[in-house]
C-alpha cells in the first residue's frame, strides 16, 4: 500500500475541506496554514528533508519554486490545468486515495471549478449557494472589515462601461466579496486591488486575452506572477499581482468588445381596460353604435398624439410569419388591418364594423424607469408602445421595453414586479404607501420620449379616492378624454365625447418576458440524481413565472413543485429553453443567443396573450351590460305593473336585447 504524504497550499474551502477529508482518512499530512498569495512550496523545505524513501510527496496548489523528488505527484487545477472538463484538487485527492465525495464535498469542487454557476449545475439550492461562499471567504481570511470594505467599493468606486462590463477599485484586497455580490450583472468584472494587483471573472475569451497578455509581458519581467482557472474555454477567472498598465481603464476599454449592446430581456407589460363612452350617442344612434364609438375614441387619442397604423403582412418576411401563424378568425380579432383606420361614417358605409384599431407613438430614444425605495434603479429602452381598441369597448395598452444591462435573474423578476404596478395593492394603516414600496411597489417610475415626459411616485394623496387611481404616466398616455373618474362635477359637465375605464385585472399589468441567460439555460438542462430536471424544484423558476419580486410566496415544497409542473411548457428543456404560463405572465427563459425564441415572444406569442386578455375583458364587459340591461327590464316590469302600457313595455324588452346581441 502506497504512503502519501500530503503538502497543503493556499486556504480557501476547498483547501480547508482536502484538510478534513485527509485528517478523518489518517493520512498524512504537512499543513503551514499558508494564504493562497503565498502558497510556495519552498516553505515545506525541511518537512520534505524529513521524509522516508517510501512516502510520496504530494503536492496541493503550490507554486513549484524549489526542487522535488521525481516521485512527487502535483494536485492543481489552475493554469495548463483548469477547464471544465478537468478535475478539481479535490476530486483529484479523492481518486487517490479511493473515496467517494459527500454532498458537500461535490458543491466545494461545483465552486471552485465554476464558482456560483459551477454549483448551480449541481441543483444547488439558494441556501446551499450561501452557505458554500460564507466558508470559502471564511476560509481565505475575508474579515467582517473586508466585508464592509467591499461593499462600499461596489457603492462608490465602480464603473460600468459599455454596459456590461464592470470595473471596481477595490478597498480591499480580497476580492472574493466583491465577486459575490456583482455575480450575474455584468459579463465582465475587473477588479483593481489597493496594492496593484488585477483580478478578473467572466467569458474565458477575455481570460484567455488576459493570459496571452501577461505571458507576453514575463518574457521582459520574469517576476509577473499571474493564474487563471473556472470552467474553461466557457468561462473562468484571472489574477495577477501587477497591472500591466498605469490607465487600466483605458486599457480594459479597449480589450472589452466593441460590439453594440445585446438585449438581455425583453419586458412587455399589458393593461387590459374597460371602456365606457359618455355624451357620445346622438337621437338617431345607439348607446352601443361601434362606428361612433371607434370615431369618437380616434379623435380623441390623436388629441394625445397617437396615430391609428394599419397591419401590412406584406411589409416584410417577418410580419407575413407573424400574419399566417394565425387562422383568419383570430387575425380579425388581432390586427387591425387597413379599412378601419377610415374613421369618419361616410367611408363606413357598405363595410363590417370593424373589430379592432390600433394606435401607436414613436418611442425613439424613449426610456422606461423604475426606481426602488432601496435606490436600486432599472433603466430599460422603450421599443413600442400602442393601444387596442375592440369594438366591444375594451382596450389594452402594450408597453414593450429592453433590458440591456442588467444581468442577474433577481433583477429581470423584479424589473417584472414592480414595472407592472399601476397603484398601491394595500395601504399600511400607519405607515400608508411606506410599506407597500418596501415589498413590491416602486418609489418611482419614469417614462420619457419624444415629446413626452411622465413620473409617478405613487405619493398616498394621489391614490387614497372613491375611484381607482392608475399611475400618472398612464393617465398621461390615454389623454384628458379617458378617466376613471365619472362622479365629479368637472366631468359630467362636459359637452364633448369622453371616456369611463376601468382595469379589468387589478393593481397589475400583464406581464410577457424573455430573458436570455446562458447560466440558466444551462441550468434548465441539468438534472438531479433521480433524472429528474432540476427547475422542477427551483425557487428561482417560480419566481419567475409568478413574478415575485422579493421572495418565494410558496412556502411549501410540494405544492411549489405542483404549482411549476402545471405552469411549466417543457418542451424544450433539454435544449435550455423553458415557458411558463400564469394568470399574470407568459415567460420564457432559453440561451442568450435565442433571437428566435425572442422574436416568436415578442410577436406571436405576445400576440396570444393579447387576443386571451381582449376576451377576458370582453367577458366581463359583456356580463356588466347584461347586468345593466337586467336592472333596466326590472324598471320596465315596475312601469308596467303601475301603468299598463304593454306596447311601449315590449318595444322597451326588445331593444334591451338588441342591445346585448349588438354589442355581443
């Protein structure tokens, strides 16, 4: 039987884990308690004198710097020797001497190889994640102070340039904290160290340009130390002791690719809103006449700059797909298709009424904003925005905006939660708004583009009415002719045509959402022991169809899983792509690279949810004019009874029921 005798390196947990296992295991074992900045072998120089001829030496992440036995084994996992196909030191440990790693064990090599996203391949849990960086920045030395320090370097000295690529002067020299706390934000992180050293986490082509750098450089200084490690050629890490230049910003600027910015979620929030037209009807028209209502409601949103845009599938490839993906029924009920954007009656004549119109703005250059009580601020560009109108009286107003640079699955969920608001859900008896903004309203919202500019702050004054108050910047979008509002004296006095609406879902919008994230697409692909995929248990998914923006709101494991079965499309998870359907959102999550996932949900798909919402509001709009109509034939039968004009009664019936066939 061979006899090892092990040499430990730097600690880390990985480090401190090898320690265990060999202390429980009775090896032997040399251990200086080194730093991993002074992990040299030559500090083991008299215990490797000491050795008997029969021992081998082993050696654990130590910087060869002096001469050894030729029967040494050398552990690493660094340099020549990292990538995601190689084994970590402590798998490597583990094969040597016979033994099976632990649950624990396997995460401490997911984390070194891949950090976060290594452990996250293993189904880690959110708790599991936490637990496995607090030991490994315990293990390398990071202090309370290192802690604070890094913080506040992330508050005060970073810089994000093409947005997606971090730069930190750091105020300490553990980075590890620093690395933690941005994971998932940025596509690149560098971070500079108060005694000069370089530090880098992202794409293993950036680390493989970092390598080539330096190695280019030691022909000249043979003293640049620097390493490299993670989950290579995807991605992985780099450090040195010194930059290699006196303006590294400069320098990382230029390193960083050019190339404009890809989108990285896609947000499309949906008001779906009664409609009720006043002081519209003339003697010779119905309450309900679809040609008036579609005029007046047109001159109405020109008024706020809208302009009615017909549907041309001819106008490209893309639209004609978009176009015959649905049968001839549901694209009268979709797209309003050219004959009636002519909006005076004399054009009408000898046509159908027409089902939809549609009104757009140009949005160049537009901003959406939300802002958090927390300071957290989510700036996403405005790609479109429109309005439906139906014949049925309802309209859904479509907000679609981009995400360009925010990265991590905590910020899209809650780019989703609170952009979605229109008013406060609840109000703390004593500390009113206060409160709802701590657990999911924003404290603000900005929308700006050509020619408009609107906030709302959701200030307790604006919303605590007798009616339903919607956001400031929605009511600024629909016009002065749109309230909803009918009891105030100021409306009833008006002469011309106005409008009553109402939301049809709640403190809401609907939500449609892709996100485009190789780690979790990866992720979405994994499975457990069972053979089971792992998203059936992750908290993270849930989250993300139920847009709950600060905290799972299942707190029971089974029923979250049964709850993510039944709104999961699975399709095609084995390619990394999930769906998930729920009474507020349709999202999707597949690879960053999926532009075609991105455009069927922007286009189709969205188109879908559209024409679900048209019908849900069309329902209910429907079922309060059968119950107005009801209340209008109980008078009837009260006027019949008192005065017995049965004619007049049954001319009365019958244009009720005209009504709701017409308006059906």
């Amino acid at each position: 039987m061979k006899k090892f005798a092990f040499f430990l390196g730097g600690y880390d947990a990985e480090m401190v884990s090898i320690q265990k296992i060999l202390t429980e295991t009775g090896e032997k074992i040399f251990d200086n308690a080194l730093s991993w900045n002074n992990a040299k072998l030559s500090t083991y120089k008299q215990e490797m004198e000491s050795l008997a001829e029969d021992e081998i030496p082993v050696f654990i992440e130590l910087q060869l710097d002096c001469s050894f036995s030729d029967n040494s084994i050398i552990i690493d996992h660094h340099n020549e020797n990292a990538g995601i196909d190689k084994a970590t030191s402590i798998e490597q440990v583990a094969a040597l001497i016979d033994i099976k790693l632990n649950r624990f064990q396997q995460l401490i090599s997911a984390n070194d190889r891949g950090h976060i996203r290594g452990m996250m391949k293993l189904c880690a849990t959110e708790d599991e994640i936490q637990k496995i960086r607090r030991f490994d920045r315990e293990a390398q030395g990071v202090t309370e102070e290192d802690e604070k320090l890094a913080e506040r370097s992330i508050r005060e000295r970073l810089e994000v340039i093409d947005g997606h690529t971090a730069i930190v002067d750091s105020l300490t020299e553990k980075t590890s904290p620093i690395f933690d706390a941005l994971y998932g934000k940025h596509t690149h992180i560098f971070i500079l160290t108060p005694e000069g050293g370089l530090n880098y986490s992202g794409t293993g082509e950036m680390v493989d340009r970092l390598d080539n750098i330096y190695s280019g450089l030691r022909e000249k200084e043979p003293d640049f130390k620097f390493w490299k490690g993670g989950e290579l050629p995807e991605s992985g890490f780099f450090g040195a002791d010194k930059q290699f230049s006196t303006d590294m910003r400069r320098v990382i600027t230029s390193m960083v690719d050019g190339t404009p910015n890809k989108i990285i979620s896609n947000h499309i929030f949906m008001f779906p809103f009664t409609i009720e037209m006043k002081n519209g009807c003339t003697e010779n028209s119905s309450m309900h006449d679809t040609k008036l209502f579609f005029n007046n409601i047109t001159a109405s949103l020109q008024k706020s700059g809208w302009y009615n845009k017909a549907f041309r599938p001819d106008s490209s490839n893309l639209a004609y797909n978009e176009f015959f993906y649905f049968h001839k029924f549901a694209r009268n009920a979709i797209y309003d298709i050219g004959s009636q954007s002519e909006c005076d009656n004399s054009k009408y004549k000898d046509k159908p009424n027409p089902l939809i119109l549609y009104f757009t703005r140009d949005t160049k250059d537009g901003k959406f904003e939300i802002t958090l009580k927390t300071g957290e601020t989510y700036s996403l560009d405005l790609q479109n925005i429109s309005i439906r109108i139906y014949g049925t009286e309802i309209g859904i107003l479509v907000i679609e905006a981009s995400n360009k640079s925010h990265r991590n699955i905590e910020d899209i969920i809650k780019i989703n939660d609170y952009g979605r608001r229109l008013y406060p859900q609840f109000l703390d008896e004593i500390n009113g708004v206060d409160t709802t903004k701590d657990v999911f309203l924003a404290d603000k919202i900005l929308m700006k583009f050509k020619g408009f500019e609107s906030s709302e702050s959701f200030e307790l004054n604006d919303f605590r009415k007798r009616h339903i108050v919607v956001a400031e910047y929605v009511r600024k979008l629909l016009g002065e002719d749109f309230t909803t509002d009918d009891s105030g004296d100021s409306v009833k006095s008006r002469r011309r045509p106005y409008f009553v609406y109402s939301p049809i879902i709640d403190d809401r919008m609907y939500v449609v959402c892709w996100y485009g994230s190789d780690e979790y697409s990866d992720k979405i692909k994994e499975k457990d022991l069972n053979g089971d995929f792992c998203y059936e248990d992750d908290q993270m998914w849930y989250r993300f169809i139920f847009l709950d923006g600060n905290d799972v709101n299942c707190k029971h494991p089974g029923m979250m899983k049964s709850l993510i079965r039944g709104t999961t499309y699975k399709r095609w998870a084995g390619d990394g792509i999930l769906y998930g359907i729920s009474r507020y959102s349709l999202v999707c999550i597949s690879g960053s690279s999926g532009n075609i996932v991105r455009g069927h949900m922007r286009k189709m798909y969205a188109q879908m949810a559209v024409l679900l919402l048209a019908q849900r509001a069309s329902i209910l709009q429907f079922s309060n004019r059968v119950a107005h109509i009801s209340k209008q034939i109980e008078m009837l039968s009260i006027i019949k009874e008192n005065n017995d004009h049965t004619s007049n009664y049954n001319l009365c019936v019958r244009l009720c029921f005209n009504s709701i066939r017409t308006h059906h």
